[in-house]
C-alpha cells in the first residue's frame, strides 16, 4: 500500500508546474543580465565613435566659416590650426590630432601640396584630418574585452574637405 501512495505522490510532483517560471528565469536571468550590460557599453562605445566623427566634419567645416589667412604675405595658408579646433571639439591632446594635405593633379596625387599641376590638368587641393582616441569599457569581459587584457578600445574619425 505504501509503494502505491508513494508513486503517486511522485508523479504529482512530477506533473507539478508551480514553480517552473521561476526556476527558467532563475536560469536565464543572468544571461539577459550580460546582454543588457554588453549593450549598453557597445551603445556607448558607438556614442563615443559618432562625437568623434562629428569632431573631425567640424574641423574640416572651419575652412569654410573661418578660412585661413597668408602667411606673412607669402601666400602660403597655414591650416594648423584646425588641429587644435579638432582637439578641442573631440575633447583629445593636439598630437592626438593629424592634418593632411595632399594635391591632385586630373585625379592623381602629385607631389608636395604647395606644387602647381600643369596648365592642362585639373587641380584639386584637400585638406583631411584624423583623430585619433580610446573608449574605456565599463564592462571589460566578453566579446569586447582586448586579449592584452586591457579595457580600452582604440577609437578614430577621419574627415576630408576639397578646398580647391
């Protein structure tokens, strides 16, 4: 009588569902845990990416609402100081900033950025500038997390103007 009442017993227990939602989320809830918290970091991270991005168009806009002047009379325009606006407008060091000139002579790059093309050929002159940062993750474990063991991404932003 007693091996009756048990097995019965049992497979009430086994039929049983209270309890079964807490058990599964008691299962899941740290891996929702750890996307939500990776989420969030990469959201930032991107966030960081973007004002980058954006600090690096605002310099190459410079030229346009405050064009540089000649050097001394000598005709030469210094642009050097659209490091600085980047740097200030990323929120970096100067030397984390790089400009480059470059010329084009019919769409090839030619020589030094103050040289002339030929009467014949299409000139372009551009300005770029690149900026260069890190994001620091809040959460340095995953898929994100450098293999050094750091927690610091590498972050950069390039922009380019023709300006002639």
């Amino acid at each position: 009588m007693m091996k009756i009442g048990g097995s019965m017993r049992l497979r009430t227990l086994v039929r049983d569902q209270k309890g079964a939602s807490a058990v599964e989320l008691g299962l899941i809830a740290p891996f929702l845990g750890f996307l939500v918290l990776g989420i969030t970091d990469l959201g930032q991270g991107l966030a960081a990416q973007f004002e980058l991005r954006q600090a690096a168009h605002r310099a190459v806009e410079m030229i346009s609402v405050k064009p540089p002047t000649a050097d001394g009379g000598t005709g030469v325009v210094d642009y050097e100081y659209l490091r600085t606006e980047a740097a200030n407008a990323a929120g970096v060091d100067v030397e984390d900033v790089t400009l480059t000139k470059w010329l084009q002579c019919d769409g090839e790059e030619a020589g030094s950025y103050d040289d002339e093309c030929d009467s014949d050929q299409e000139t372009a002159r551009y300005i770029s500038i690149e900026i260069e940062s890190s994001y620091e993750l809040n959460f340095p474990t995953g898929p994100l997390a450098q293999a050094d063991g750091s927690s610091s991404i590498p972050i950069s932003a390039q922009a380019s103007v023709r300006i002639q």
